[in-house]
C-alpha cells in the first residue's frame, strides 16, 4: 500500500523512504538515517506502519528537541536533519529529512548502514575503507541550507570583503558577481548554498541558523545572576566582530592612571586588542552544529569568552600556551577571516592574548575546556587569590592581601589579629611580601611601621 503527502503524491517505502510506526523504534529510526546519509539522503516517517497506513504518533513539548538531540548524540559525524509535524486526518506524524553526507561513512550506534532496496544493511569493514577512501573532512559549516538561495546572499557585505581582502592581503582574484566569487571560495555548488555562506555573507543569517547570534552580558557583582546589561547581536559574522567590540567598550571601564609624567593615562580595565583576538577566535572557530552562542561575559572582576563547541582533535589546553599548529575546525569560514585581515592561520592567536596580558600587568588568561564550550577567562586584578597562591603565598598572606585591596593599610599587630599568629611570624611574612614586591613599608621602624600595596598612594 501506499500513502500520500500534502501533495497528493503516493510515496512508497524505497530507498530513500522508510517508514516507521512510533519513535519506540528509535534504534532502527537512526539506522535508516545513518544509510540514508551514506547514500543519497532521504526521508523517515514516523508514526507510518509498514503498509502506509497513518497511525499517528504522540507529540509533546519537547519531541522533536528531545529526538534532535538523540540523533545528534548517536551518530558520528553527528547528523542534523531537518524534521517537519505533519496533521491527517487529526493524526501527527513527523518527517525527518537528511541529506547526503559530506563526509561518508556515517554512523549509528557505533555501526555504519547502507541502503538497499527497502533494507538497511551493515556496512563491511571493506565498504567502510572505501566510503571513508572518497570522503571529505567533516564540517558542519560547509553543508547546505535548506531553502537558502543566491538572493539571501548580500551583495554589499561581499562587496565589502573583497575591498578588505585586496587592501589587507592584496587579493587579485577578480571578481564580477557575488555568484561567481562564492564558487571560487567554495561556498556554494550544484547542491546549493551553505552554511558558511549564509554565516559570512547572509542578508539574515539567523532566520536559517539561529546559533549564529552573539551576546554580550554585563553582571552585577561576579556571579551570573543579576544582568545591568545585556545585548544580542545578529548579523553576519564578520560584521559581528566590530559590534561584539563597541557593546563590550560600552561594559568596561576607562581608568585614569597618574604616573611620574604630568600627563593623565588613561587605558581600558583589559587590553582591547587581547580580548578583540579572543572573539574572533570565538566567532570564527565555534562549533555551530551547536545550538548555543557566543557569549561575552562582563563581571567585576573578569571578563568571559565562551565558544561552543570543543578544540580540534591534537590541540589540548596546555598547547595553547606554546607554539602549536593552526587546525581551523571551519576552514570555509576560516579563508575568508584570513583574507580580511582577522586572523593568520598560524597558530599564534592565543600566543598574542597571553603576550597582551602580560604587557598590561595582567595575569595571564585562562583557557579552560567546560565539555561543550571553550572558554578564554581574563582577570583585571593580579592580585587575586588564584595568582597569589600560585606564586607560592601561604593562607595568611593571601588574606593580608585581600585585606589591604579592601583597607589600604596593614600593621604588624593587625596582621597578628587577623591571622592569629605571633609578632615574629607575622613579621617574618610581612617581610616576604616586601621581598616579592606585592607590599611596601612606610613609617618609622617599629611600632609606627605600616604596609601598603606596592605603589599605592596610601601612607
């Protein structure tokens, strides 16, 4: 038997077809989609029997979300079909969509499929070789919009991008239409128009991939509890570079330094240029397969950079802090960020934010792994309990410290009380602060000395 669509159209179980009565069947649903995307696409129905007969299937809240998110989980290269409700005769079904993979094979369960007739058959150990012999490396970026066309493309934006790339790399490829410049970057082919296309050039790039929005957050106190600022910045992703940058200028401080000259200094609480590379990085080199965003956190004593998604395989924590390769995740984003000047493709970004840091006397960054996201943390203050701790100071230091941040001033006595310690352990540590050059002291010697931080005015 046969069913048909909104179309009027009989479709039959074939091999790109395949029905399916309820998601129960969720194993054998992501076997279908696993040969499917080895092939050449094709579509599941669910809540289908075996015969085309319409049984409908229960759809609550969080179906479609909850089954997305399985087949993301259980495929690898993770799978991001489209999936659409469908009402007959007041009974849901849903169909899920997947295209050909860009990069075969693919798998369920730890197992690869290939379609036969109305069958999913294993793939062997010999057709996996060879599936993976032919294919590309996998990007989520370089696969096809659905729906998207030429005329969702912006003109002045790659207008605006050859300029840039002929100014800042002396760029000579020519250029006499935004279709003919996409192909030769590789973002659009017979199939259609792709992701990065649409995130680098899109008029609209969040009505096809909602991910690609920015924000930026400024925090009461240093919990993420209590905004007294917050911003969500669309657009395409090279213009969201310059905008991330004006609403975190608008979240920070310019402070006023006095120093031997009359002249006043003035310098922001972070090194602009520091934190201009580490959203760039963020923005360029994301995971949007991830549904989360880029997200700019602004607290009182820190600034946060959270990117989604993981580091490229071979690439760890420790070796962003030392001379390492450059493997951009979205090489078709990548190019583009390169030809106009953003980055280098050398490796050497995060090198840059650690010697920006340094050269502005803050600590240096921290990059950290969270499982979903990579996060860049910059401290304002080097004098915080990680960095003190870090450089060998014992518990009753570090409180002698926070105290003087708070009360300017610190005697031997009041270290004594604060610490509960004797008058000559509590001189023997005042003094290794002096050594180190946290603290210095002022007044005679004796009951009328007094301790400040280094290079307070305080006296």
């Amino acid at each position: 038997m046969t069913r048909e669509n909104t179309n009027n159209q009989h479709i039959e179980e074939s091999e790109t077809v395949e029905f399916k009565s309820s998601l129960a069947e969720l194993k054998q649903i992501l076997e279908t989609l696993s040969a499917f995307s080895n092939g050449e696409g094709g579509r599941v129905f669910i809540g289908v029997g075996d015969e085309g007969q319409i049984k409908g299937v229960d759809i609550g809240r969080n179906t479609i979300e909850n089954l997305a998110n399985k087949i993301k989980r259980e495929t690898d290269p993770p799978l991001y079909p489209s999936m659409v409700v469908e009402e007959h005769d007041t009974k849901k079904i849903i169909t899920i969509e997947v295209a050909k993979s860009p990069i075969k094979p693919v798998f369920a369960f730890d197992k690869a499929f290939k379609r036969v007739g109305r069958t999913n058959q294993k793939l062997t150990s010999v057709e996996i070789r060879e599936l993976a012999r032919y294919g590309v490396s996998y990007c989520y970026s370089a696969q096809i919009v659905k729906g998207a066309t030429i005329d969702d493309i912006s003109s002045s934006s790659v207008s605006k991008f050859v300029e840039q790339a002929k100014g800042r790399r002396g760029w000579t490829t020519e250029v006499h239409n935004t279709n003919e410049f996409l192909t030769k970057m590789g973002l659009v082919n017979q199939e259609g128009v792709t992701i990065a296309a649409i995130l680098l050039f899109g008029k609209d790039p969040e009505r096809f991939i909602v991910q690609s929005e920015v924000r930026c957050g400024r925090f009461k106190g240093t919990e993420p509890l209590e905004f007294e600022d917050f911003e969500v910045i669309g657009g395409d992703i090279i213009a969201q570079v310059d905008d991330l940058m004006s609403s975190i200028r608008k979240n920070l401080k310019m402070e006023v330094k006095i120093g031997d000259k009359p002249e006043r200094m003035e310098r922001w609480e972070y090194p602009l240029p520091a934190i201009r590379e580490g959203i760039i990085n963020a923005i360029c080199h994301r995971d949007y397969g991830e549904t989360s965003n880029v997200q700019v956190r602004i607290f009182d004593d820190r600034l946060e950079i959270w990117s989604p998604g993981k580091l490229p395989p071979g690439i760890t924590v420790d070796k962003l802090r030392r001379e390492h390769e450059s493997i951009p995740p979205n090489p078709l984003i990548a190019r583009p960020f390169f030809l106009s000047g953003y980055i280098e493709n050398w490796g050497t970004g995060t090198n840059r934010i650690i010697r920006e840091c340094a050269e502005y006397g803050l600590p240096e960054p921290e990059f950290r792994e969270t499982g979903t996201s990579f996060v860049i943390t910059f401290r304002k203050d080097i004098l915080s309990e990680e960095y003190l701790k870090h450089i060998g100071l014992n518990i009753d230091q570090v409180k002698a410290v926070m105290h003087l941040k708070v009360n300017k001033k610190i005697t031997n006595g009041a270290y004594q009380k604060l610490n509960g310690v004797s008058r000559s352990t509590a001189t023997r540590e005042l003094s290794s602060l002096v050594k180190l050059g946290i603290i210095e002291r002022h007044g005679r010697t004796g009951r009328g000395t007094v301790y400040v931080l280094k290079g307070s005015n305080d006296s």
